[in-house]
C-alpha cells in the first residue's frame, strides 16, 4: 500500500555574519552571540509546482520550522526541517524562506532529499546565495520572506503552480521608483548620473548631470532616492552610504579586505607627505626632488607619520582616516617594487617599451591601424584649426631609416597610431584654465619592423586656438641631440598621460564598470531568477553595483581621486560622455569587432579565431580572442539547451523585456541606434551573452589587474602632465632656460606631484588586488546548479578549456620569436591567463567587474 506522504528533508546552511570591519577582525565573540541567537526561528515552506486541480489555485504549502544541527568552525550553520508531503502534492518548485530572527541572514543552499519509503532518495539542490531579510520591522521593500526557485524555467515553460510567484517576485524587485531606497532593499531602478558633484559645498564641486540629455549622454546607475540638491535641483545630495541593492554588496570577506588594503595603500600614500612639507595644502603640488627620492619609496621605506599629519586625505578617504586614527604607532612602510621595475628598472626610458605597452600593456585598446594619410581630424577646422595633420611623410619616412615609403608603408599595414587628437582637442583650453595640469591633442605614430615589434616614430602635440593666441603644433622626434632628446621624453610623457586618462576614464570606466551596470539593473527587473539566462548571467554581475557606488564616493566623484591626480581633473567626467556619445557602441564591444573597427585585425574565414591579425604577435589580441572563443563556445552550448529554434528566443516575453529595457532605459540615450543587436535567433542571443560576458569578465581584467604592474612606478605611466612643452609658442624664455639648465628636473615638474603620485599608486595598488574570495571564469565555484546533464558537461568543457589556454599562455610567454612578451627583462603578458592566487598578480580574470 502507498504511504500517504512522503518524507522530504530540507538542509538549509547559513553564512554567519557579523557585521563590520572591525568585529570581522575580533569575530569570536560576536561570532557566539550571534551563533547564539541563530539557534532558532527559520520557517520553511514547500511550494508545488501544480495548482489545485478542484480550485484552479495554489496549493497550500507544506511547513516546518527548522532546527540546527551543526555549527562549524568556518561560521557555517547547519539546519534541517522535515516534512511530510502529500503523495498528491506534485513536484516541488519552489521554498519560501521566512527568517523570524531580529536580524538579516545569508542563506547560501537549499537541500532538499526526499525518500520513496523503499530506501530510495533524490536530492533537489537549490543554490540561493542570498540575505533574507528579517520579518520583524520588515515593509514593503524588505519582506521578511524570500522565495528560491528549484529548477530553471523559460517563461512559457513555467509550471502553472509558479507563475504567480515568479510574477510577484520580479515585481518587488522593481519597485515603484518611489522613496529614499534603504540598505536592505532587493530593489532595482535606474537613475542618471547627478551624484558626481556636490553643488551645496563652498568650494567649485558643482558637476553636469550626466545622462538624459544630447549634451551629455551616458548609461544609467541604480537609483538610490537620496534627496534633491538644494543649490541644483537636477543633482542628487551626497550624504551617507551609497545604496546598492541587498544582495550587490560585498561579502564581508571581500569588503574586510577591500577596507585594509585601501587603508594599507593610502598609508603608502601618506610616505612622501611625512617627509616634506606636503601637509600644507599650499604645497601640495611639490614634485619629487629628485629620481632618487621615487625609488626610495620602493627600496627603503620610511615612517609613517602621526594621523593628525594627515588632514589632506581627510576629503578622499574620510572613513579611513577613522581607521587610522586607532591604528597603533609609527611604522616602516614600502610600496610592492611594481613588476616592470623588478624585471628592468629603466624600461620606462626606451621607445621600444613605450611602444610594445600599446600591444602588451594596461590599455591595449587604444591602438588603431593609420588608413590614409595625411592624418586628418573630424573637427570642425573653423574652430580647431587645419585639419591636417603636422606629421608629413618625409618626417615618418626618415626615422622608418628610408626602408619604404609612407604610402608603401600604409598598403603593407605597418603604420600604427595612438590617436588622442579629436577626442582632447575640444578640452584642452578649458583644462589649461584649471591650476598645475596642462592638455594638448595628440597623436603618435609607430612603424611595424620586420621582427614584429613597433618602432616609435613620431609625436604631434597639438594647442588650438584660442582669442588670445594662435593655434600651435609641433611634431617631435627621436633624436641624438641632447636638447631634442629630452623634448622628445618630454612629449612621451605627455602622451603617456593622455594615455593614462584614455584608459582611466574611457576603456576602463566607461566601457566596462559603467556599461554593465545597465545590463544588471535590467536583468533584476525582467528576468526571473528561475530564468536560465538570469542564472548563466548573474556571476558575472557579482560586485559590480558596490564597487561603482564607491567610484561614484570617492575616485569619479567632484574633488576625488581622479580629479585631484589625471589631467582632465574637474572635466574628467565629461570626456567620458563624450567618449560614450562619440564612441561607444554595443556591437563593437565584441573582441573580434573592436580589433576589426581598430583595424588591427581583418575577418579571414580560414584564419584562427576567423581573424588574420594586423601584428601577428599582438599579446592582448592573441590571447584575448582564445578566451572570447572559450566563453563563445560555452554561451552557445548553454543557449542551445533552452533555445532550440528562433521563435523560442522571440517568444520568451522575460528575455525580450530585458534586452528592451537594457537599449531603451539603461543605455537609453542610445535608444535609437541601428546598430543594436535584436535578440531573434539563438546565434544572436548568444553572440550578444557572449559579448556581455567578455566585457565584464575579460575586457575588464585586460585593463585592470596591471594598473599596479604598469603604474605603479609611475614615470611610466605619468597619470597627468603639469607643465607645457618648453619650447611651446609664445616660448616662457625663464622656462626655456630653467630647461636647458636642468631637463631632468623640468621633467620630473612635468610628472605628477608627490601627492598625486602617491595617491594614485595607492589606488592602483587596491584596484590590482584579488580578494580570498574571487570567483574566476570556469571556476567551480560559479558552476551552474542547473543539474541538466548538457549543462554541466559544456560547463566542465569551458573549465577544461580554459585550464589548457593557461598552458598556451605560458608557452608564449617563453617563445622568443614573440618579442613584444618574451625577451630580456620584458614582462611576461599573463593579463588573460583565467586563474589567479590572491593579491597583486597581473593574471586572473574574475568572473565580473569586482574591484
């Protein structure tokens, strides 16, 4: 005879928090309480996936409190609950989850085994990686219980039992864009960027609202409902946390390590402010003294001031300061020797290492093929002066040593150029109106030699002009003469700090933490998370939202670090909505399509990866494009699981609302665009997954995790230019002197101060790290729950996948012929290898925009 019911038991484990930095670093007492309190109330419901066949509704659920049954030494708790089932109850679709303690918990599984009475079990697994907030003092943003859905569901393949619940709970995550948002709500909406500045301050902290406008459009942020400023309606007021939704915030892990490394570095920051008289912020824009003083601050370290010494920090890291302020005595520190350094302490000198960085370094994205020549700018000359360019052929021709011809040279594809001519240009007088920075337009031009390296061949410094003067230009050149000589590492540095700024703000920023935000706020809104694409895309949102919230607190923001430390300084922000207006496009946002738009690289259907490279040892490329196909591949097994034909990729209402909120809210300044791709095969939505996941995990750790590597010492990647080439029009004959007198200190003036430069290597040096507890591409610790066996077996394929392109990685980076990764001290190019230990390693590529 049948039983009646059948025996189910649900394993819950719990991730004991205890809240804040510090008790993180004394966790056994509040560890205990906690442990203490958590011993009850956790009430579990059974939710079928089958209506009531009499009554057309939900079925009653099937309870239970549960109880603990372990408490580990990792902070991990254990509860069971068992229930009894009906035989008629239908399959389990879902838990609720209700947290009846007076404080949130982070739920990180569901398990559930049921037994056939016959000593047979199965086992539900349900990862849920989630807080539940509490039920007591719980309101309409915060309910005080949480559904978990057991398995993945398209739309129109929703068990009839679960459509309510699916509808209800995307439902609260939107919202009604109403009200101040609080610390634990799960609510997803969209706002422009009106946070930056700070109009209601005495000082000059008034920023555009960027975004909903032509002037300045820009992607969308999360809305947080902070009041209106008092002084400009149209921003948003500054005071406290920034909100992110409950469960975007750090781990305590992550946000523990994220606290003590930035307080660690900003105290390496504070090295050179206890040796001068820096804490007058009258003197804040001193120099180093001498080339001497820079490597001390690798090589011998010094003491570390008392806190009250520290005031300038005060309006960058104010929490920090706090923490400082109970840290004990003084202490010898030193800034990590950065890795270039280690392997050859003057690489920054030679034109050689300038040029294989565009290939190899931080900011690969910059360099673009030159396809005709004259070089020409897209500006209106009536305003920025001739459109033609300075650099003649006869000029490029001989330092190419009269191999060929400008002309033979373009048709072979063996010009190169860094091109920050049109999008400075129109900045460079309001910049120089600003105090201790300077900006000209530039371009920079290389030749590809036959062992396929890149040769620098010439810089072109462009002034427009202006009512009061003429528009000046001058094209350098590497050079002999010892005045051209250092002219010549004069205007390097000066495109060096182009350079820094383009990557900062543009290729790092803008094209990775700024772009995918939207893409996360639209799939909380629209896509369920029993929707398949929510579950492959949701560990590649981890951090994101939090780690942009701090940007916006203290490094983007009016008066942060940017602003106080790169050339654009108080229009810092502005150019990158320039650049998004100008430049940013989702379809070339692919690897394949940003090599081609660049013209690095040409489609060749019988080439590797379908490209034929424009520089065939072009480390960045040819590593990136093995992991753009490893993600490619994955994508496209996953999509085929659940999308076997178009109209099931058309037809799925959750997935179209998502790519439609994504292009007409999140990016909605670009709503009009042709170029965007339509979701309407299941080539196309894998395509368009896969680029998401690109940007977010590769393209991000392509132009992250070396800042420290490739700035750290940072006469090699100056983050601003000071002072005006010497010999610039109307020539300051004091200047031209006090050059001539002593170039290595009017270069050492050009570089940024000790303040700016410190700060800036302590900033690095956090944005580098790894915490514990990364998540990298294929790792298994984002393996999909989804226990379909096509699933896991694509997923062990791309884990499999990536694990031999480290070996490839390796075997390049030891192959002589590839001279722009491998060669006497060269850095290794390890950006794109998957896996990584913790810390500042120059490898790894974390499943999202994390830090």
């Amino acid at each position: 005879m049948a039983a009646a019911v059948v025996k189910v038991k649900a394993v819950a484990t719990i991730k004991v928090t205890v809240g804040g930095l510090l008790n993180s670093l004394r966790p056994s007492a509040a560890i205990d309480n906690i442990r203490g309190l958590i011993g009850r109330s956790l009430f579990l419901e059974l939710v079928s996936s089958e209506l009531d066949a009499k009554t057309g509704k939900k079925k009653a659920t099937v309870h239970s409190y549960a109880h603990k049954v372990d408490d580990d030494d990792h902070g991990v708790v254990t509860y069971e609950a068992d229930f009894d089932v009906p035989t008629g109850f239908g399959p389990i679709g879902a838990v609720v989850v209700t947290n009846e303690l007076r404080q949130e918990m982070f739920l990180e599984d569901l398990n559930l085994t049921a037994g056939d009475g016959a000593g047979n079990s199965t086992v539900l697994p349900i990862r849920c990686n989630s807080w539940v907030q509490p039920k007591s003092g719980a309101d309409e943003g915060t309910p005080g219980k949480r559904i978990f859905f057991a398995k993945a569901y398209l739309p129109g393949q929703t068990p009839a039992g679960l459509k309510s619940y699916r509808k209800d709970d995307l439902e609260q995550k939107r919202g009604d864009g109403t009200g101040e948002r609080e610390a634990d709500d799960r609510v997803y909406d969209y706002d422009v960027y009106n946070d930056l500045g700070n109009p209601d301050s005495n000082g000059d902290l008034a920023r555009p609202v960027l975004g909903g406008s032509k002037q300045f459009p820009y992607p969308r942020r999360c809305r947080t409902g902070r009041a209106r400023s008092k002084k400009d309606p149209k921003s948003e007021t500054r005071k406290g946390n920034v909100y992110v939704p409950r469960d975007e915030e750090f781990s305590e892990v992550k946000n523990a390590q994220f606290l003590l490394k930035t307080l660690q570095s900003v105290l390496h920051a504070a090295v050179p402010a206890a040796q001068s008289a820096l804490i007058d912020k009258l003197n804040l824009n001193l120099p180093f003294p001498s080339f001497f003083v820079i490597d001390k601050l690798f090589e011998d370290g010094v003491e570390l001031p008392g806190v009250e010494k520290l005031g300038f920090l005060e309006s960058i890291v104010p929490r920090l300061l706090e923490l400082l302020r109970d840290s004990p005595g003084d202490k010898v520190l030193l800034f990590d020797t950065p890795a270039n350094v280690k392997k050859d302490k003057f690489a920054w000198l030679r034109d050689e290492e300038f040029a294989r960085e565009t290939l190899a370094g931080v900011n690969p994205y910059a360099i673009e093929l030159v396809r005709e020549f004259p070089l020409k700018s897209k500006l209106d000359p009536a305003v920025y002066g001739p459109a033609e360019s300075a650099i003649t052929a006869d000029v490029l021709e001989a330092q190419m040593r009269r191999v060929m011809t400008v002309e033979e040279a373009i048709s072979q594809k063996r010009l190169f150029m860094l091109d920050f001519h049109d999008l400075f240009l129109p900045y460079v007088h309001k910049i120089r109106s600003l105090k201790h920075t300077t900006m000209y337009g530039s371009r920079t031009v290389f030749f590809l030699t036959d062992d396929g390296t890149l040769r620098l061949l010439a810089i072109e410094l462009t002034r427009p002009a202006s009512p009061s003067q003429p528009q000046w230009r001058q094209v350098f050149t590497p050079s002999t003469d010892t005045t051209k000589s250092w002219l010549w590492r004069m205007a390097k540095s000066h495109v060096r700090a182009h350079d820094a700024g383009h990557h900062e703000l543009i290729t790092h920023w803008l094209r990775t933490h700024c772009a995918v935000e939207p893409y996360i706020i639209a799939a909380n809104r629209q896509l369920s998370e029993m929707h398949p694409i929510y579950q492959l895309l949701r560990p590649h949102f981890r951090y994101t939202m939090r780690i942009n919230a701090r940007a916006r607190s203290a490094l983007i923001s009016a008066g942060g670090i940017i602003e106080l430390s790169f050339s654009p300084q108080k229009y810092s922000m502005e150019l990158s909505s320039v650049a998004y207006d100008k430049l940013w496009r989702f379809d070339m946002e692919a690897l394949p399509a940003d090599l081609v738009r660049r013209g690095m690289a040409e489609e060749d259907p019988t080439a590797e990866h379908g490209l034929k490279l424009a520089i065939k040892d072009y480390p960045f490329a040819n590593d990136g494009l093995l992991i753009w196909d490893a993600i490619k591949s994955w994508v496209q097994a996953y999509v085929a699981r659940f999308y076997p034909d178009a109209g099931s990729v058309t037809g799925d209402e959750e997935l179209q609302a998502f790519w439609t909120e994504v292009r007409t809210k999140g990016h909605g300044d670009k709503k009009d665009e042709p170029w965007w791709p339509k979701l309407d095969t299941p080539e196309s939505l894998a395509h368009t997954l896969t680029t998401i996941i690109w940007v977010a995990a590769a393209h991000h750790a392509a132009v992250n995790f070396g800042q420290y590597d490739f700035g750290g010492y940072f006469p090699n990647r100056p983050s601003i230019a000071r002072t005006v080439m010497p010999v610039e029009e109307p020539v300051d004959a004091a200047a031209m002197e006090k050059f001539l007198d002593n170039p290595d200190q009017a270069l050492r003036e050009c570089f940024p101060s000790q303040v700016q430069a410190t700060v800036v290597m302590a900033v690095l040096d956090v944005l580098s790290s790894h915490s514990t507890d990364e998540e990298y591409l294929g790792g298994e610790e984002t393996r999909p729950w989804n226990s379909d066996a096509a699933v896991q077996a694509a997923y062990d394929g791309f884990t499999a996948r990536l694990k031999e392109i480290e070996g490839v990685i390796d075997g390049r980076n030891k192959d002589r012929k590839l001279k722009n990764r491998c060669g006497a001290g060269i850095l290794p190019y390890q950006l794109m290898k998957p896996f990584s230990d913790s810390g500042v390693t120059g490898m790894g590529i974390p499943n999202s925009t994390s830090i």
